[in-house]
C-alpha cells in the first residue's frame, strides 16, 4: 500500500504541531505558544487510516525556511520514508516558495495602506 508523507513547515506558532496531532490522531507532538521555538528538530509520527494507507507526519522546528529545509534534508531515514523520493519535497517546496511569494506580496500591500493611511492623516 502506497504511503503518503506530509511535511509540515511554516512559521512558528501557525498551528504545524497541532495540525500534525490531528492528523496522527494522538497528542504526540508539542505545541504551545512561545517565542522560542517549543519544536526543536524533526519528528516523525505515523498512523495507518481505516483503508490500510500508511501516513507519515513530519513536523520541522519552528524556525526560518531553510533551517527547516536542512533539517529535513539532513534526515536521511526521514527522506528513505519518501514514497517518491525527493520528488515530494520538492513539490512541496514549490508550494512553500508560492506560498511565501504571496505573503511578501500582501506584507507589502498592507504596509504600503499603512503609510498611504499615515500621509493621509499628517
Ligand atoms: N485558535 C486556534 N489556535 C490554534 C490552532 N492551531 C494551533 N493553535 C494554537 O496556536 C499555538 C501554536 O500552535 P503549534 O501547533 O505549536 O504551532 P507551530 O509552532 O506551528 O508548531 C498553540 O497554542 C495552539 O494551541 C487553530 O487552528 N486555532
Ligand atoms: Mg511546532
């Protein structure tokens, strides 16, 4: 049976851990809010759904991308998981970079009506 594996990574404290936890099913990774990271390497959890597929949870420490990125590369019984290899990191990677591209994009939108607000009210 073909086994999925998920990589969780974003920024810390928008909810990898938890949604790691509810995917598994268990209470298995730490969450909690802290503005030093609670997860500080890899871990990988598995849980087998009602149909027999194996899904493999990965969450990454919550740290800057390519932190996450190293660590999860460095893993090599991690990257020996991967159904197809290298090929799912690197799809998910794209996901993140468009992901990224959009969030620098509104930061800037919201930064420029904050200065256009701010010159309106000088
Ligand atoms: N309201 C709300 N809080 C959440 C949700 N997911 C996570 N949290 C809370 O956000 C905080 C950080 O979550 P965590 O899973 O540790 O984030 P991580 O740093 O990305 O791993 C914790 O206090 C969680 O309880 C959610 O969907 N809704
Ligand atoms: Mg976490």
């Amino acid at each position: 049976m073909e086994a999925r594996t998920l990589v969780l990574m974003g920024r810390t404290g928008n909810g990898k851990s938890s949604t790691g936890n509810s995917i598994v099913g268990r209470n298995v990774f730490k969450t909690g809010f802290s503005f030093t990271s609670v997860t500080k390497e890899c871990q990988l959890e598995q849980t087998t759904l009602k149909d027999g597929r194996i899904i493999n949870v990965i969450d990454t420490p919550d740290e800057c991308r390519d932190k996450q990125k190293k660590e999860v590369e460095n893993i090599s019984f991690l990257r020996s998981l991967f159904d197809k290899g290298k090929k799912d990191i690197e799809e998910y990677e794209t996901k993140i970079d468009e992901i990224s591209k959009e969030c620098s994009k509104l930061e800037e939108e919201v930064m420029n009506l904050k200065k256009e607000l701010k010159d309106a009210k000088d």
